[in-house]
C-alpha cells in the first residue's frame, strides 16, 4: 500500500516538474509600441502594421435643471443618465 502511494506521489512530481519547467521555459512577449493620436473624436491607438488597432469613444448624457425662487431643495439638481 505504501509503494503504491510513493510511485502515485513520484508520477505527480514528475508530471509537474515537467510542466513547470516547460511554462518556466517559455520566454515573455515583447510588448508592441502604440503611439496614441487623436482621429476625428477618437483616441486612438495603433501598431506600425495597422495589425492591432484600440480606440476610445466616450458618451454622456446630463440631465440638470436649476428654478430660481424654489422652496424645494428637490427642485435643482444633475443626473447622469448614460455614461
């Protein structure tokens, strides 16, 4: 019964010896430049091949209103509908 625990426990070992190693082994991508520039509203953000293209777009709508001479503090106020 022992034995039997001692080679399950070397099999797991080495399978995750092996693994480790060949993750450990791999090396990190290098990291690609993306110069930012501005194009017709959008911050946008594009490798020197046009392979990988980011941009930004952003939206809101503002509801505000304001009434003089209110006794209500309810009355004035901002909401942010869709950001």
């Amino acid at each position: 019964m022992f034995r039997s625990y001692l080679l399950r426990g070397i099999a797991t070992f080495g399978a995750i010896a092996c693994v480790a190693t060949s993750v450990s082994a791999q090396q990190p991508p290098r990291p690609v430049p993306l110069p930012g520039m501005y194009d017709g509203g959008y911050l946008v953000f594009q490798s020197a091949d046009s392979a990988f293209k980011y941009w930004l777009d952003a939206r809101a709508q503002v509801d505000a209103a304001d009434y003089l001479g209110a006794t209500n503090s309810m009355a004035t106020g901002v909401i942010l509908r869709r950001v």
